[in-house]
C-alpha cells in the first residue's frame, strides 16, 4: 500500500507500480536512473494511489510521465530536475494548492497536461493555470524556445517557479497582474520584460541568474 524512500539513489530501470498502492513517499525514486513507470489502472485493478510525496521523482530519468486519476496531493519538488522528462498529464482529482514549484530543472519539458475534469487546473495550450486563470503555476521550460508568450488576461499571480529556466525570450504581461513570486524566472532566457502599472510585488531571487535580461 506504500512505498517509502527504499529506492532512493539505487540504480533503477523501470518499475511496475500495483493498484494497491496508496501512497508514494518523499524521496521515494530521487536519484534513481529511474527510466520507465507503469501504474497498475484499469476497470478491474483501479489505482489507489493518492499521494506522491516531496522529491518522489526528482532527478529520475523519465521522459513521460501520466499520473493515475486517483492522485490528490503532490509534493513540493516531485518533478524537480527530471531532465528528460518531456511531458506530464494530471488527472481529474489532484487538490488545490499542489504543483507550485514541481517542476524546477525539468529543462525538456515541453508540455503540462490536465483532465478536463479537473476543478481545480487547467491546461492552457500546454501551460498550467489555476481552473480560473489566476494564477500561473507553471510554465513548461522547453516551450517555445527562443520565442514569446503572452500570459493569459485574468491572470494575478505568477507564481514561485514559474518561468524558472524557460527558453522563452519574451514573455507579455497582462494589465491583470499583481504578484511574481520567487525564482519565478530564475535561469530563464528572457531579455526584457516590462511590468503593468497596477503590478504590486516581486518576490525573493525572482530574476536571479536571468543573464540575458538586459532591460525591465
């Protein structure tokens, strides 16, 4: 029904995950040469599987990842620096509040997706938002690399983590915006942004090691 950090730092290929499990551990796979997961999720054998801890996957060498529809909490950090991990599809019943800061150092990911049945996230052409935009949770690192993008109207909050390590060089801000958060484009590729008005409040490190931004 659970599997603790038993795995973490052993050299590890594939592994086949029972519906019975329930529970995912902090540091469950970290460092794993962890290539392929495959969760047992069927008519007969639906998954369990409700909770994924902190780190649970962090520097594993996944390259897709499809969490069963039964996951509800995910850790801070679970996706961190996968960095062949090129997709992630969320299912329909992960909570509000998770994934701020999931992903950091996933340099080849280019795409978030969500169940449409989701209340609490959606997927905005491969962009995680809260359901009602207003916040920006992630963006994908490897999306539109040396190119633009605009956020969405609506949106209040980029949140930690955001834009850290993106390839884009311009991002366009909406008028809507109030708040970027920490290390919210840390690493990232940008080159000038220009802040709205009404915008309130930049958190701690939020542009750090931003080396190619040149005007704000």
């Amino acid at each position: 029904t659970g599997i603790g950090s038993s795995f973490s730092s052993i050299a590890l290929d594939s592994v086949w995950v029972p519906a019975s499990v329930r529970t995912i551990d902090d540091r469950a796979f970290y460092g794993t040469g962890l290539k392929e997961i495959t969760f047992q999720d069927d008519k007969a054998h639906p998954s369990q599987l409700v909770t994924i801890g902190d780190r649970a996957f962090q520097s594993t060498s996944l390259a897709t990842m499809a969490l069963p529809g039964s996951v509800v909490t995910i850790g801070d950090n679970a996706f961190a620096g996968m960095s062949r991990l090129t997709s992630v599809r969320l299912g329909a019943k992960v909570a509000a509040g998770q994934l701020v800061a999931a992903f950091p150092g996933a340099k080849a990911l280019a795409s978030i997706e969500v169940d449409a049945n989701n209340r609490n996230y959606a997927s905005v052409d491969g962009v995680l938002y809260t359901k009602d935009h207003s916040h920006l949770i992630a963006y994908p690192q490897a999306k539109n690399k040396g190119g633009s993008y605009a956020v969405l109207d609506g949106t209040t909050d980029i949140d930690d983590y955001a834009f850290a390590d993106a390839s884009v060089t311009s991002v366009t801000l909406p008028s809507s915006l109030r708040r970027i958060g920490e290390y919210a484009f840390e690493s990232s590729r940008l080159t000038s942004l220009t802040l709205p008005d009404s915008f309130e409040t930049i958190g701690s490190w939020a542009f750090s090691y931003a080396s190619n931004l040149a005007r704000v």
